[in-house]
C-alpha cells in the first residue's frame, strides 16, 4: 500500500474542497451529493473520509476557505487604496452574476445556511461579520457605528440584488435590477440617504390615544344609513329639522317625520268590479 506524505494529504484536501465549493455555489448544497463530489475530484468515495468526518464537516470547510478569499480580497483592496465603488461595481456586475460557481458564496448560499446546524452557521457569522468590518473601514465619514450600520445596509443591498438578478428568466429585468443596486449601494456608501429624525415623517401608532380619539370622532360624526352630504345647503336643510347628538346636520330616527298611512281597503273604496 503506497504511502503519502503529509503534504499530498494537504494537497487532496484542498482538491476536495475546491472541487465541492465550485458545485454547492453552482447547484446548491442539498442538490450535490458526496458521490458527485469525489468522482469529479478523481476520487473514491472511501477516500472522502479520510479528510472530512461528514459532508456538514466539508460544508463548513468549503463556507470558511471562501469567505477568507473574499475576506481577503477587501484587505488587498484597504491596502492597495481601491475605492468600495470599485468593489461594489465588481460584485454587481453580469459576470459575476454569470459566474455563481467561482463568486460571492454568501449570494450563491445564504438561504441554504439558515437550515443548517448552528456550529456551521456560527462559522458563516463571524466571517460575514469580518467583511462587513472592512467594507466600513473603507466607508468616506461619519462615526464608526454610522459606518458599520452603512457597510451593513450595502453588503445586504448587494447581495440581496445579486440573487434576484440569477433568479429571474428576463434578461433585461436582470440587468435593470443590478445597476439600480449599483446606485443604491453607491448612495449608502455615501450616506447620501440618511435623513435625521426632524426630516423623517413620525407616524404614531394607531394606539396613539390622540390618533384613537380622532378616529372615533370621526366614527361618531357620520350616522350609520346615511349618505355624506354634498354641499353647505343640504346641512342647513337638516338642520332645521333638527339634529341628532352626533351631528346637528343629521336627524335622529325619532325625529323624523312618519310615513303616510295607507288607505284601508274598506267596502266604500273598493274598485268596481
């Protein structure tokens, strides 16, 4: 039986790795099996055990490796001086949506991640937190919490609209929503649709007594069965027949004038046969 040194061991598990990542981003988790796996990495499927203890164990290690290259990529951009426009513009571009099984892995499996077990969800978490703390390092101004709530809303903007634009079967539909979001993430970058809470439109709660007063005088100023006035000169008319408590302008029930009665048919006002 042949022997390998530690470094072909390394080696085939990064192979592994590799090989999974591209097919979970592409097709999805559920979808790609071990089998599947293996075969392409030119694999048996006893050899999968000898460097993962489960496939949630690989899907860990696939969620990590991708997110610290893209972590990666955010250092090199801080330190090289690129502006968050540029990487903002690259996320949301037609190739990048093109291309699920080499791009963001937060995009391609999000909404899988939230069914899986917490230990790997606690490692997609701290790694997302990261990127998002380097996208604020890179925000122009404002305070670090304004910063970090901005990197936030873009990095969601982002991804949110990535995943629309692979989900929809219109083209154009699909590039319409990608450089709308470019925009939109540009402007939260900048903080240029912030508003203060004196510019903010404050709508109270419907529990509001104040709110809850008006609506009952509102309630109470219309009588049930009865049809909104259309001018000054109805609500004179009515008035002078007397109002109700609600309103003055509409007579109670008890107020108003009975009906005529009918003629009884006696043996006078019979019609003639």
């Amino acid at each position: 039986m042949a022997r390998y040194d530690k470094g072909h061991r390394d080696a085939t598990r990064r192979h592994i790795i590799d090989v999974a990542s591209a097919q979970f981003r592409e097709s999805g988790i559920a979808a790609v099996g071990l089998a599947g796996i293996m075969s392409e990495a030119g694999l048996t499927n006893g050899a999968f055990y000898t460097h993962f203890e489960s496939k949630e164990d690989l899907v860990r290690a696939v969620l990590l490796d991708a997110l610290e290259r893209r972590e990666q990529r955010h250092k090199d951009n801080l330190e090289n001086g690129i502006a968050l426009e540029t990487t903002i513009r690259d996320y949301l571009s037609p190739r990048h949506r093109d291309h699920a099984g080499t791009g963001c892995p937060t995009a391609a499996l999000a909404s899988e991640i939230a069914r899986h077990p917490n230990a790997t969800r606690e490692a997609f978490t701290a790694k997302m937190s990261d990127i998002i703390a380097l996208m604020a390092a890179q925000m122009p101004d404002g305070s670090a919490a304004e910063r970090r709530r901005r990197a936030m809303s873009v990095y969601a903007t982002m991804v949110g609209a990535l995943q629309l634009s692979r989900a929809v079967s219109d083209r154009q539909l699909s590039e319409e929503i990608l450089e709308n979001a470019v925009k939109a993430a540009l402007a939260l970058a900048n903080g240029a649709v912030t508003r203060s809470k004196s510019s903010a439109t404050q709508l109270r709660p419907l529990s509001d007594p104040a709110r809850r007063c008006r609506f009952a005088g509102a309630r109470r100023s219309r009588p049930r069965h009865s049809r909104a006035p259309r001018g000054h000169d109805r609500y004179a008319r009515r008035a002078s027949a007397g109002g109700s408590r609600c309103h003055p302008a509409f007579p109670t029930a008890a107020r108003r004038p009975a009906p005529p009665a009918r003629a009884s048919a006696s043996p006078d006002n019979r019609r003639p046969a």
